[in-house]
C-alpha cells in the first residue's frame, strides 16, 4: 500500500465491513475518522498491507503480520471476481510455512472462502472488547491446503 492510497483503501475496508457484518458495525457505530485514525495508527502501522486495484480503484486488501492475517477484505462488487483469491495467494506465498486469523462465527461467507483454501478451524471463542463478538480462528499450512485452491 503506497501512502497516497490510505483514504481509498479505508472506505474500502469500510464498504466491506459494512456488507460483511453489519450487526457488529451497526453497534460499534464508528465514524469514517475513527476509521482512518484505526487503519493509520494501527493497521498500517503494525501489518505489511498490499492492496488490490482494478480500473484505478482499490477493490481489496491484507494485511499481514507474522504469518498471521488481520485483515482481508474485498469490496463487495469485487466479490467474486478473484480479488481475494489474489490476495489470500499472496498471503501465502509470503507465509509459505503456515498463516493463521480470525474471523467471527456469524460471518459464513468468510468461513467457507477461508475453508476452500484448507484453512481449518483450531479455536472458538470471543474477540476482545469492544467487539465482543463470538470469533473462530483459523489455521493454515501447507498440509491442509484444499484441492479447490491449488
């Protein structure tokens, strides 16, 4: 992710959030400043970020930290289309030994691309607060990865 990227990157992320769990952003009822302060102070700085673009427009991103995924996302008309495929390859091309992350239990749709890839559930529980939020963390290596993805 170059700097100049940062504001696309963030309504982005946002965008997706929105479609992908709005129980949860309805309640944290974060404004788009606290999203750019979160992604700037916290994201950016803490994760390497690549960013997926087609037409000019940011349509997706990971971040990655140590092997471990804290954020994939994709805009939701990207969906699809194989954005976060390209994504979750890169992840793993740069983490060949193993990847690891969480998403929450309700989000299905996120689950069943994270499985398609062989990731496979370790550990269930709840994410920090504020969240709160009833979360699975998944677990990949190479062993586990499923044939849909090779």
């Amino acid at each position: 992710m170059h700097p100049h990227e940062l504001e696309d990157v963030v309504r982005m992320w946002r965008h997706s959030r929105d479609a992908a769990q709005p129980w949860l952003e309805a309640r944290m009822s974060h404004t788009a400043a606290d999203d750019l302060a979160f992604f700037r102070d916290m994201v950016v700085r803490e994760n390497a970020v690549w960013v997926a673009a087609a037409g000019g427009a940011v349509v997706g991103l990971v971040a990655l930290h140590d092997g471990f995924i804290e954020q994939l996302y994709v805009d939701p008309p990207a969906q699809r289309s194989g954005v976060g495929r390209a994504l979750l390859e890169r992840a793993i091309a740069l983490y060949p030994g193993g990847l690891a992350l969480y998403t929450h239990q309700r989000n299905r749709r996120a689950r069943a691309f994270y499985e398609s890839f062989g990731f496979r559930p370790v550990a269930f529980g709840v994410s920090g607060s504020p969240e709160c939020e009833p979360d699975v963390r998944y677990a990949w290596s190479p062993d586990s990865r499923a044939p849909a993805a090779q």
